[in-house]
C-alpha cells in the first residue's frame, strides 16, 4: 500500500501495515481464493491517513497570541492506536447509563470448545447468535431459580474475538446485576450462579441455536452433525466463569471496553520490526509475560482478525438493562435502587476506615461522580494547547476536507467576532457555517 507521508511521521505499527498490506492481502487471495474482506482494507487506508493534514484538517487560532494550529482529521478505525479510545468512552458513557447503580455485578463468562469456533467467526449472523444464546442461558439459570418470582436480570454483554495472544477465541463477558426485578415489579437480590447449570443451558443454547441459524446455509452439511456430537463429547457442558466482583463494577466495565474495541495489542508491546520480522510480547495467564516473533504479514494477520463486522455491535444489553426495558423499570425501583446505593455507601466508608485508606472506590457508588469523571480521565487526550504559547483559548476558524474543500471558514461565514481575525488570509468556502458546527460538534 503506497502514502505520501514522510516516513517519520507514520509509528511503527502503521509502518508495518503500511509495508506489508500488499502481501498480507496477495497471501489471503491466494489462500482463500477471494480478496480479504473489504472493511479490512477501509480500515488499513483509514489508520494510515489518520491525522494526515493533506486529507482534512481543523485550523485553529490562538487568542492570546495569535499562532495557528491544525490538527488532522482522525480516522476513527478500530485499527487506529489512537482513534479506538473514541469508542471505548462510547461504551462506557453508555454502560454509566444503563448499568443500575448501587447493584453488585457478577462477570460471567462462556466460552466454547476450539473446534466450534471457526464457525462462530465465519458470519456475523452466527456471532449474534452466540451472544443472545449466552444471555439466554443466564436469564433461564436466574427465572428458573424463584420459578414462582420468574425474576429478571440485567446483563451487559460484551463480545470478545481474541485471547490474550492475539489468537482467534470468540468469547463473551457478561456483567450480570445480582439483584432483578420479579413478576409483581418488585426488586429482589440474586446470588444464584450455579455453574454446573449453567454449563449444561449454555451448551444447550449455543448448540440449538447454531444449528437453527446454519439451516440452509453453506455450513449445513458439514456442522449439522458436528454440532450435535457436541452433547455426547462434552457431557458436563461448555465452560462457564461465574466471578462475584469484590471491586466496582466501573473497573470491571471499562477493562472489558478497553479490550473489545482495541487492537489485541498496544503499539509499547512490539519490541522490535527489522523490515520483515516482528516481535511482540504478550501475557499468557497461564506462563505469564510471552514474547514471540513472527512475520510482519502473520502479525497483520493476527491484528486484523479481530475487527469486528462493519457495523456489528460488540456490546449489547438484555434483561432488564434491554433498551425497551430499561427506562421502565428504572422508575419503577428507584426506591429499591436508592436504597441500594445508600447500603452500598455505607459499606464503602466502613472498609475504607477499616482498611485505613484512603477511598478510590466510592467513585462506584457515588452519585454524584456518575458522570465518570475519574473513568473517563484516563482516555481523554486534554484540551487542545497553543503550540506557541501554550493557551488553552484556542479557536476554531477553518474546517477543510480533501473531498469538500473549505467547509468552513470563520471570516468568510462573517463570524469574524475575534479581533485579529480580519487579517487572516481569506480562503475559498464551498458551505455554509451550519454544516460545520454540527461538523465541530463530532470531533
Ligand atoms: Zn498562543
Ligand atoms: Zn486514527
């Protein structure tokens, strides 16, 4: 694949795809007899021209002193280092609002047998089905338990593609409320996770529902009956992990953010790239810290794997935290909830006197911190400086793109409110000053 950028512009992980994208995707061809997927190399061309002022820039002045800044459109691709954090604080600012405060999480998760997992990975059709038949499974283990109190669950589900090596291992998180709503509308705590169960339903479920979404399709004749022998191999069921959480569910939430929506490595993780060769390390939970080298276009390979369907939602919600659900019931036990977050309160000022530290915790609990300030810190890159000066005050004035030209620009569309700004050099404008407000807005 050929840019124009100068060379030390592009980090090392965009050099690697940058040099062996042409033979990552010939070796593909040849291997599959088709070109690899599209939305593969959307995304490639995307990452490589992310924050390329050729492609599309926003220009920015400086009203202290005057100096002009532009920064480069981001790209926005999964496959981007620095663009995937926008959807992690996509589903965290989300997962804040859906998940019911005050109310102890479990995480669960379901895994299946090596040999299914090909195709599981094969459609993205077969990929919902694997979610929605795991959180079947978790809605029919807790209503079974009370079967009079039919009690429902809240889960978020998260889609995981890769193990920890960057190998192919579709698996799924779910972050499930120990405490539900029954059939009279009233609160109740759940601390039923019975594995053995569950093992055996989510088995049930996976298996049922694969084999209804491959009739008629092209895997029908060759998984109708391997899917089915799956009983009889596996007779205690597929592997579940039911883990009461003892820290904030918010820890919880954004490590599994974190990790379905990046690369399956970070950039500090390559050690070394000769041209040819790549090194990586890696942590192994069972050998811990692994490091391994491999080629560059079997490490494209094992990187891009892992990008999800254009379009398909990792992160899901069901139960009570569904969305046509949710609202409801929220108003309905805000009582309970409120209740629920006092105790919750309680408990933390009590272990942290206990544990005689300091509190980081009730960042879980408080409310008034829901905004997840100290959750989001993190990811946020800081506002935008003065290159010169250092100021914070640092106004918008050009939009351009390489496709629409000038979109915006300030003294042109007459905003020219700042004193300084007339002596700006005018340039051509091709739109009108609302697309670019809604355009400033999606930064
Ligand atoms: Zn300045
Ligand atoms: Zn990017």
């Amino acid at each position: 694949m050929a840019t124009d950028r100068p060379f030390e512009e592009l980090n090392l992980w965009q050099r690697i795809f940058l040099e062996n994208w042409d033979k990552f995707a010939a070796d593909y061809r040849q291997e599959h007899g088709e070109s690899a997927p599209a939305h593969w190399q959307e995304n490639v061309e995307r990452m490589l021209s992310c924050g390329d002022i050729r492609e599309g820039y926003y220009e920015y002045y400086c009203q202290d002193c005057g100096a002009m800044k532009k920064v480069g459109f981001t790209c926005k691709s999964r496959l981007c280092l620095r663009c995937f954090k926008v959807t992690v604080d996509e589903w965290l600012n989300q997962a804040k609002k859906v998940l019911f405060e005050g109310v102890v999480h479990r995480q669960v998760v379901l895994t299946v047998p090596k040999v299914i997992r090909p195709l599981i990975l094969a459609d993205e059709d077969f990929l919902k089905v694997y979610m929605d038949a795991g959180a079947k499974a978790v809605k029919e283990l807790v209503e079974e338990w009370r079967r009079k109190k039919k009690i429902r669950v809240g889960i978020m589900a998260v889609l995981q593609l890769h193990g920890r090596a960057g190998n192919q291992n579709p698996h799924l998180h779910f972050v499930v409320s120990e405490g539900g709503i029954d059939k009279d509308k009233t609160w109740r705590e759940v601390n039923y996770f019975d594995t053995k169960k569950l093992r055996k339903k989510w088995q049930y479920h996976v298996i049922t529902a694969l084999r209804k979404a491959i009739m008629g399709t092209e895997y029908e004749t060759e998984w109708h009956g391997k899917l089915g022998s799956m009983f009889r191999q596996y007779p205690t069921g597929f592997d579940c992990d039911c883990m009461p959480e003892s820290g904030p569910v918010e820890r919880l939430v954004v490590y599994l953010c974190k990790y379905v929506s990046s690369p399956p490595i970070s950039i500090r993780r390559i050690e070394g790239y000769d041209g040819q060769n790549v090194t990586y390390r890696y942590e192994d939970h069972l050998k811990g810290p692994m490091t391994e080298t491999i080629s560059a276009v079997e490490f494209i390979g094992r990187m891009i794997r892992h990008l999800p369907p254009k379009g398909f939602r990792m992160v899901r919600y069901y139960g009570i935290y569904a969305r046509p659900i949710r609202e409801k019931i929220h108003a309905l036990v805000a009582g309970a909830l409120k209740a629920l977050v006092k105790r919750a309160e309680a408990m933390v000022q009590y272990f942290v006197k206990k544990l005689g530290r300091s509190s980081d915790t009730p960042a879980s609990v408080d409310g008034a911190d829901r905004s997840g300030s100290k959750v989001t810190e993190q990811f946020s890159k800081g506002p935008l400086r003065c290159p010169e000066c250092g100021s914070v005050k640092m106004l918008l004035v050009r939009i351009w793109s390489k496709e629409a030209g000038m979109i915006y620009d300030i003294v042109k569309d007459g905003k020219n409110l700042v004193s300084g700004l007339g002596s700006l050099p005018m340039t051509k404008t091709e739109n009108g000053g609302q697309t670019c407000c809604q355009m400033a807005l999606a930064i």
